[in-house]
C-alpha cells in the first residue's frame, strides 16, 4: 500500500539521487545569496560548485545502475534550470543591484547600474532556460558536440566574474552584469562545444575544481585566491573561446550539418 500511494519516491534511482543533490545545492544556494553577507554568498557559490559536481556524474551513475522510468532527462534539466539558471541569476542580481540606489526604471528615471545588473541577471536566467529547454528536446546528449554553450560552462563563467570584480573581492565595478548578459547569449547560439569526454575533461573538471579552491581561498581570506582565480578563468577561457575554434577546424561534419 505505502510502495503504491509513494510510487514516484520508490522510482528514485542512485542517478536520480545525484541529480537530487545538484538541485539541492542550487535552492541551498539561492538562501545563502539571500542572506546577502559576503561568507554568505561564498558558501552558496561553493555549493554551486558542488551541484555541478553531482551534475557531471548522474548520468555515469544512470548507466551503471540503471533507472526504472523514463523522466530522468527531465528530472536533470528540471535541476539544472536551478542550479545553473536561477541561482546564478540571483547571484549576480545580489552581487550588482543596489537596492539604496532605488528601482532600475522609474517616473523619476533610470538608474543605469541597476539596469545593468536586472538585465544582466535576467539574461543569464532566461537564456539559461530556453538552452536546458532546447537540450532536453533534441536529446544533445547523444550528440557528438554540444549546441551552444552548456549551461555548466555558463556557470563557471558567472562565478569566475563575480568572484573577482564584485565586492567580494573589493574591486567592484558596473560592466560585469553587462558582460555576463551578453556572454549569455552564447547558450543560444548554434556554435559548436567539446563535451568534457577524454582530453577534454581534464582542463574542464581542472577549471571547476582550482575554482572552488579559489573560492575556499577567498572565503578564509587567504592570498592564494588570486592565482588559482587566474588559473581557473584561463582554463574556462580556453574552454569558451577554443571549443568553437577546434570544432570548426577539424570536425568536417559538423560543417556540412
């Protein structure tokens, strides 16, 4: 009786389980970037990093487990619109919107640092959705390349941006929303992305994991945040800027298609 009226929980499998725990680590985040205190906001960061950790295994786990329904590509993008969407939305709307500064469009005007950071903020947001949508619908997971920039790739940049020209890090500056908000566009676009698969997945798991160290770093207040920041964007960089490149240039199907 109990097996049958919860039958959706008694369907969880051990993938399902790691795509959970992403989900989790995004809406723990979004309460922490609520909170609004600079520890506060580091912790949250970190936990994104840790979702996208359980992200990138879910599916390993899937197809050494196994699953008893056909909702998991669902339940992943369902995680991901959290984890890598609306929490890194929110992110940069804590980090750039000055609420002293009063609402970004009035009677009285535009406050256009405000505007900046509400645009930027819902750029990541919304692009971020309409990727993940566009994901699940054409099933990239069985695809060579990915369409666009991933979602996960998008949040590494987010949280690189914010970690180094935010007050985090006291050199805060009005441009970053703007940037974010354009580099979003990239989720929407048709260029061609490496999956982190073979070579690939050492600089991009080795992006993900100086980051979170950089992050720890910041946290404690330590020096060595700045040169594992540095080393984190240069790898995300390379990733960003060099997948397009290396596809274009060597894969003669993906030009043809």
């Amino acid at each position: 009786m109990l097996r049958q009226l919860f039958r959706p929980l008694f369907k969880i499998s051990v993938g399902d389980l790691a795509t959970l725990a992403n989900a989790a680590c995004g809406l723990l985040a979004i309460t922490y970037f609520l909170d609004g205190t600079r520890d506060a906001i580091l912790i949250g960061m970190l936990l994104l990093v840790v979702g996208a950790f359980f992200d990138s295994i879910d599916g390993m786990l899937v197809r050494k487990y196994g699953s008893s329904h056909r909702f998991g590509p669902l339940l992943d993008s369902l995680a991901d619109v959290i984890s890598f969407c609306l929490a890194p939305a929110l992110l940069v709307y804590t980090l750039w919107y000055d609420l002293e500064r009063g609402p970004a469009l009035s009677l009285a005007g535009v406050d256009l640092p405000n505007l900046l950071a509400l645009a930027g903020a819902l750029l990541v947001g919304l692009l971020g959705v309409l990727r993940l949508a566009r994901f699940t619908h054409d099933r990239e997971e069985q695809l060579h390349h990915f369409s666009g920039m991933p979602t996960p790739a998008m949040l590494v940049l987010v949280l690189i941006v914010c970690l180094r020209w935010s007050s985090l890090s006291g050199d805060a500056a009005t441009w970053p929303p703007a940037l974010l908000g354009l580099a979003a566009f990239l989720m929407v676009t048709t260029l061609p992305f490496l999956k982190a698969r073979g070579q690939v997945m050492l600089p991009v798991f080795g992006a993900v994991l100086l980051l979170q160290f950089a992050i720890l770093a910041a946290w404690q207040d330590h020096a060595a945040w700045l040169p594992l920041w540095t080393a984190a964007a240069l790898l995300d960089g390379g990733y960003i800027f060099g997948s397009p490149l290396w596809v274009l240039r060597n894969d003669p199907e993906w030009r043809r298609g």
